[in-house]
C-alpha cells in the first residue's frame, strides 16, 4: 500500500508539471494529449490497489473486475497509439511527402477511446454474463474465506486479456520503428519496457493477489 500510496503522489506530480507548463514546446512534442490520458491510466493502477484489498462485497467486486483490467488498458492503448502514429508517419514519410491521415491530436484521442471502448464492451458483456458476487469459499473444512466470485475460477484473468493483446501489438510497432531516427524514436524506449511491465503487472500484482484471497 505504501507503495501505491508513493506512485499516486508522483504521478500526481508529473501531471501538476505537465499542466503548469501545458503550453511550453517540450509538452507539446511529446503529445501532451495521450500524456494526460497515459498518466491518468498509470494513476488509475495505482489506484486500483485500495479496491484489492477491500474486504469483499459485491460492490467492490465490481469495482475490482473492472477497474483491473481498465486501467491497465488505458495506459496501453495510449502507448500503442503513439507508437502507431510514428509508425505511421515514418512509413508514409518513405513514399511521398504528404502526411497520414488520423494524425492530429483529436484523431488520436478518438484512437485511443475506441481502443479503451473495447474494454470497456468486454466487462460490460462479462458483468451481464456473470455478475460480480462476494462469496463465501470454503478452501478446507477449518478455513471459511469471503471472496470475490472470479478469484475462485481464476476467470478474473478475463480482464486482462486485452491489455496483453495491446501489449503484444505494441511491442510489434516499437520493433517495426526501432530504426527511425533517435530524436523520434520514443517508441524504442517502449518496446523495451514491455516485457518488465508485463512481468511486474502480472506476477507482482495480479497472482500475488490472487493467491492472499485463496
């Protein structure tokens, strides 16, 4: 918790620098628009922590179901989609002069959304399908454990399997333009950290989780 509690200061930090010098060119060209969106979803993960380790209710199962599995992915489709929008310009850039469409920042947040949307769609259908329910689980005849229902089954691993679809074709992109020129190559830095966060989202967070509810 104490953690959580450090990374939802820093990155309230960072977002206070970044709205105190909005209009200053360094902001500006690191696309302030999907920054905002990419640190509200790192603020979100940081935040989702206090719904895990809330004692269980229906409630708060909901909340767990679907807060995990959202924030993960708003900071991924923010990745993804600047890693596509680079992709895009430097392929663009090989065959004419003239600039891809969908490049402005509206028409990256529209991007974004859609991305988000999904999942949004997926715990929607998930959540009518089965309900979120606390239960109690009986692991032994001596052990009586108030849970959430998809800790049980391991379904709740529903949530993140979009986030590891735009983890795995964000990683692709970042290949793809691992050999534009340095100064652009933000997307670079990306592919490298894919597979540290994948490791730390899953097996420092979710299975830990998952195995203090059992």
């Amino acid at each position: 918790m104490s953690l959580s509690s450090c990374g939802v200061l820093v990155t309230v930090f960072v977002m206070g620098v970044f709205i105190r010098h909005n209009d200053t060119p360094v902001v500006r060209a690191s696309g302030r628009e999907l920054s905002y969106v990419l640190l509200s979803g790192i603020l979100m993960c940081y935040a989702v922590t206090y719904a895990l380790v809330l004692k269980p209710s229906d409630a708060v199962c909901g909340i767990q179901r679907f807060g995990a599995g959202f924030c993960f992915t708003v900071v991924y489709a923010a990745l993804l989609t600047k890693t596509n929008r680079i992709s895009r310009i430097f392929n663009a850039s090989k065959h004419s002069a003239k600039r891809p469409n969908f490049i402005s920042p509206r028409s990256q947040l529209v991007i974004c959304m859609g991305l988000v949307g999904i999942q949004v769609l997926i715990n929607v259908i998930w959540m009518i399908l089965s309900p979120p329910r606390a239960i109690h689980h009986y692991p032994t005849r001596e052990d009586n454990l108030l849970v959430c229902s998809s800790y049980i089954d391991a379904s709740y691993m529903i949530a993140f399997t979009y986030p590891i679809f735009l983890i795995v074709v964000c990683t692709v992109y970042a290949v793809l333009t691992r050999k534009i020129p340095e100064a652009f190559n933000e997307s670079k830095h990306i592919g490298k950290f894919k597979s540290v966060t994948l490791n730390h989202d899953f097996f420092f967070e979710t299975f830990p989780t998952y195995d203090a509810r059992r």
